[in-house]
C-alpha cells in the first residue's frame, strides 16, 4: 500500500500486513467488473467497511509462492478483517489439491483443469455484495447488469477521498431508497422492490447472509435458487453449489448432451449434469465456462456428453 493512499480516518491510522503462502498455484487477479476491486499497477486494491469503520485493503504477489496483503484503518481489528475479506475474495487460502486429484482426467473439463492449474472462484468480499449482484443480473445481459451496478455504487456507495476507491453501499443505504429510484437507474420494477426487500430484511438483522439457511430469502418474491446459488457460491464461499439455471450452463449442457450447437436443457438436467461433481460443483462450473471458451472440451469425451461449439455466457450472468 502506497504512502499516497493517507488516512481518511480522524484516528491515527493502523498498518498491518501478512505474507501468504498459498497452499495451491496461484496468481493474483485483475479487477472487478463493477469496480469495487481495482488493480493498480501490481496491486489488487479495495476499500471496504467492517463494521462502520473504514479500510483500505491490498494485496501483490512479489513470488508465484508468495501474496502479500496489507490494509491501513484507525482501527487494527478492522484492517485484521480487511485482509480476511481479501483473502476469502482471491481465493488464496483455497488447496484445491483434491479437486484437480479427481477430475483432472475428467471427460468434460480435464483438459481445462490440466491446463490451467490456477482457476479459482472469483468471490465477493462480502454476502451482501453477492446478493446485491445477483438480483441486479437477473434476466438481464451481463454488461446492462454491471452498469446498473456501477450507477448504485457512483450515486449511494461511499468514496474514500485519498484513494478515490468507492464501497457498495450497504443494505440500510439501499432500503432507504424509493423502489422507483432504483428502477431509475434501470433496474426492472420487480427487481428494484426485490433489492429493496432484501435490503430491509437483511438491515433488520431478519436475514442472515452468512448462514447457509435461505428460508427466509426464497419467501421474497422475485428471488428463486439462481440467486441463492449465486449468493453461496460468490458469497459465502460454497463450492457445493451451482447456479444451474444460468443461461450460459443451459446452453453449454445443451451442447455437450446432443452435439447441437442450439440445443438447450431444462433447468433440472443441467442440475443433474453437475451432480457427479459432488462439492465441487461450483469449482466445475467455472472451469466448464473456462473450457468451453477456449475449445478445450473434447469433441467425444463420452456418449452423453459431447462438446459444446462455442463459449457460455459470462459467470453470474442468467439471461
């Protein structure tokens, strides 16, 4: 972290750092598409809140065997967490060891999994901004969803005045908003009152996004389990789920079942396609989207599952 990037903080402002080793291959990623995590020359960059208090969160990779994170904040508990939410977002502490030790032979993505050891999930650093993603792409095309998430960020989210790095707001910033505000920036009228609902559950403390229970989140209307399989995957960390209802796995598996470059599957047997994954299915699922853009799935790798033509649609898009 530069010595550009000052406090923001009324406090003196606390510096921490800490090496990672990861215990799998590992390179450190660009951006995000919203741009809330910035690379900056060697630097993976974000602003974030924990608990109200303000840090400003970084991460380089000096080594292929050596990630160094570091966060500044007035408060030392705070910059410790900064550095948690980082490191749970790059996916550096994941061995995945035992995913490659199972399917590097596999049919389907073997090819990709040989090839590109360092395939991760690319995660949220926070539930909340997994949930929020995932409700603004719904049925929509992937490039209008990222816009519609950077008008939220650039009208509501907070801006740290040294850095110029922005947070997401948080669900008590979005329930106050009007669902015609938010359907302003063109978010579809159902979904605006379904974020706004979310949010007000979520800042009531009536929903938990860190538990695994989504009762609560499937009673709102507009919220089905492509979201909460979004949510799980990109926010809570689960590579047990899928979201077998994206657009881009019904086409893929459509492709891999027939052979048909058109083809499509309902949404049950794209499920059932990702079953012999187990707890890796949200891992699969990526190097799936990874294999089939780059022409890496074979064109016979078994009877009932033939290669698709051509790439799926984004990750996190379902429509």
């Amino acid at each position: 972290m530069t010595a550009a990037a000052a406090s923001p903080w009324a406090d003196a402002p606390v510096d921490i750092r800490c090496e990672v080793r990861p215990p799998w291959p590992f390179r450190l990623g660009g951006g995000s598409a919203d741009g809330l995590l910035r690379r900056r020359g060697a630097s993976l960059q974000r602003w974030l809140h924990v608990e109200e208090e303000p840090v400003l969160v970084a991460a380089i990779q000096p080594a292929g065997d050596r990630v160094i994170f570091a966060a500044r904040s007035a408060c030392p508990h705070a910059a410790a967490e900064g550095i948690d939410r980082l490191r749970f977002a790059t996916g550096v502490d994941d061995d995945l060891r035992p995913f490659h030790d199972r399917f590097r032979d596999d049919p389907i993505i073997g090819r990709a999994v040989r090839a590109n050891p360092y395939l991760r999930v690319r995660r949220r650093c926070r539930p909340w901004e997994a949930l929020l993603a995932a409700v603004t792409e719904q049925l929509i095309e992937f490039e209008r969803a990222v816009a519609i998430q950077r008008r939220l960020i650039a009208r509501l989210g907070p801006r740290c005045p040294h850095s110029g790095l922005r947070d997401l707001p948080g669900p008590e910033v979005i329930a106050a908003q009007a669902p015609a505000w938010l359907a302003s920036i063109d978010l579809a009228p159902k979904r605006a009152i379904a974020l706004r609902r979310c949010a007000l559950e979520v800042a009531a403390g009536r929903i938990d996004l860190d538990a695994h229970d989504v009762r609560r989140l499937l009673a709102i209307s507009e919220i089905g389990a492509w979201t909460v399989e979004i949510l799980g995957l990109y926010g809570q960390g689960r590579m047990d789920v899928v979201p077998a209802g994206d657009l881009g796995f019904i086409k893929l598996v459509g492709r891999i079942r027939t052979g048909n470059p058109r083809a499509r599957v309902e949404e049950p047997e794209a499920r059932e396609f990702f079953e012999p994954y187990g707890e890796w299915r949200g891992l699969a699922g990526e190097y799936l989207r990874w294999a089939g853009a780059r022409g890496l799935i074979p064109s016979r790798a078994h009877p009932a599952r033939r290669a698709p033509g051509r790439a799926a649609a984004p990750a996190g898009t379902r429509w």
